[in-house]
C-alpha cells in the first residue's frame, strides 16, 4: 500500500515528532507537587542556612537576618525546580514548549496581581482608625478565649478579603493578647492555633477575595453563576470551626 502523502502545511519536525497526546501518570502528575513540598523543607531546613550569607547584615542589603529572607526563598527555588522537573517528565507532551512556557506565565499574571491587590487592599483596611475599633470590639464578643479568636479571625478575615491576611493581622495586633487570655483560663495553645487556622478559611471567601476573583475568571463563570456554591464550602469551613469548639468545651482537648 502506497504510503499516505502528509499535507503541505504540517511542518516536517512537527510530523516527526509529535505532541504526546496521553495523559500523565498520577505518579508522573503528583511528583512535582510532592517534590515543592520537599524541596522547600531541604532548601529552608539546610542548604540554605548552611550558605555563607554574612552580606545580608550589610546595609546595601537591608541590614535584615537570614531568618526573614530563608522561607521565601526556599519557596522560589522549590518553585522553580519543581517547574523545571514538570518540563522534564512531561517533555515529550509539549508540541511547543516555548509557547506553553509563554502562555502559563502569562496566565500567572492573573492570580498574582488578584492577590497582590487583595493584600495590599487588607492592608489598607487595618491602617484605617475605624479597624481598630472594630478589632477591640471583636474581642469582646465572647469571654472565653478560644471563642474570641475564633470569632476575631473569622471577621478581620472576611474584611480583609484573606485568610492569610486576616490571620497575620489577628496574631500580629492581638497575639500576645489571646495566649496571656489563654493561660489565665486555662486554655490549650494548640485549641488556640486550630480554632484560628480553621476561622482563616471561613469568611475570608467574601466576594472580593482574590482566590474567589481567580477561580471564577479561570473558569469563565460570574458570581452570579457560581458564587453561592463557593459560600457553601465558607459555610462548612466555619460551622468545622463551630463543632471543633463546642466538642473542646463538652469534652475538651484529646
């Protein structure tokens, strides 16, 4: 049979080398992930701390501890092997890898200038005189401490539009505050430290926080569409946090 004749217009290294049209193992599709996580650990734990970084405490530096820079860059170099790892295993899936390269980078564009507003406008928010009439008011809600941050988080959460954000600023202004409350009632730190990570994650997904504003744009949706779904799983968040609480005060911590 006589060999079919391949089109004009397909170039002939693209004919010979295709795209790899199959989809990744989960072994294949999990590595990177697994590999962010640990490299992180390696880089922030080791390798990092063991480099000479003495000209950090020069001036033209900042005059700032290796301390405040080893995390975040443990989380760029982590990122970026792990980028090049996922380049690596799934090579022969790239018909243009330059292309891909460009088009996910500009992709990130969205997520990072949607978080970098959302933080730059709850930071705004805690600069104003009115927050901090709202930040005292809020620890006076409930008397016992593993309530007062639960509540205090979850509101200073859902105003800035961020977990992380609502979180940073409730142990950055009231820190000291919560433990001192703590100890004198005899509560638990660790109650205190999950009855905070669990509030970070219930009303910060307000309609104008940034991982809201980016799902929706990447899945082509409004709020209108999707959002109650979204404030369903806020709901859950906050009522895990509620049940957590009321099985601490039944029966207290395990």
């Amino acid at each position: 049979m006589a060999e079919m004749a391949l089109p004009a217009s397909v170039p002939a290294a693209e004919a010979a080398a295709p795209a790899d049209p199959s989809e990744p193992s989960f072994a294949v599709a999990i590595t990177p992930v697994v590999a962010v996580i640990a490299l992180n650990f390696v880089f922030a734990e080791w390798l990092i701390p063991a480099l000479d970084t003495s000209f950090l405490a020069q001036p033209r530096y900042g005059a700032v501890s290796l301390g405040a820079v080893a995390g975040l860059w443990a989380i760029v170099l982590a990122v970026a092997v792990s980028s090049i790892l996922v380049i690596l295993l799934n090579r022969r899936r790239f018909a243009d890898l330059l292309a891909t390269v460009n088009q996910g980078t500009l992709g990130s564009m969205l997520p990072m200038l949607n978080v970098a507003s959302e933080v730059g406008y709850g930071s705004v928010v805690a600069s104003l005189p009115a927050f901090v009439t709202i930040r005292n008011g809020l620890t006076a809600v409930a008397s016992a401490p593993e309530w007062s941050i639960f509540i205090t988080v979850n509101v200073l959460a859902g105003l800035t539009g961020s977990a992380s954000g609502g979180l940073s600023i409730a142990l950055a202004s009231l820190g000291d505050f919560f433990v001192e409350q703590a100890r004198a009632a005899g509560v638990s730190l660790e109650v205190m430290h999950r009855a905070a990570a669990i509030a970070s994650g219930g009303m910060d997904l307000l309609p104008h926080n940034g991982a809201v504003i980016t799902l929706l744009a990447i899945c082509g949706l409004t709020h209108r569409q999707s959002y109650l779904d979204i404030l369903a799983i806020s709901v859950i968040a906050t009522l895990s946090g509620v049940v957590m609480l009321l099985i601490y005060n039944a029966v207290g911590a395990f």
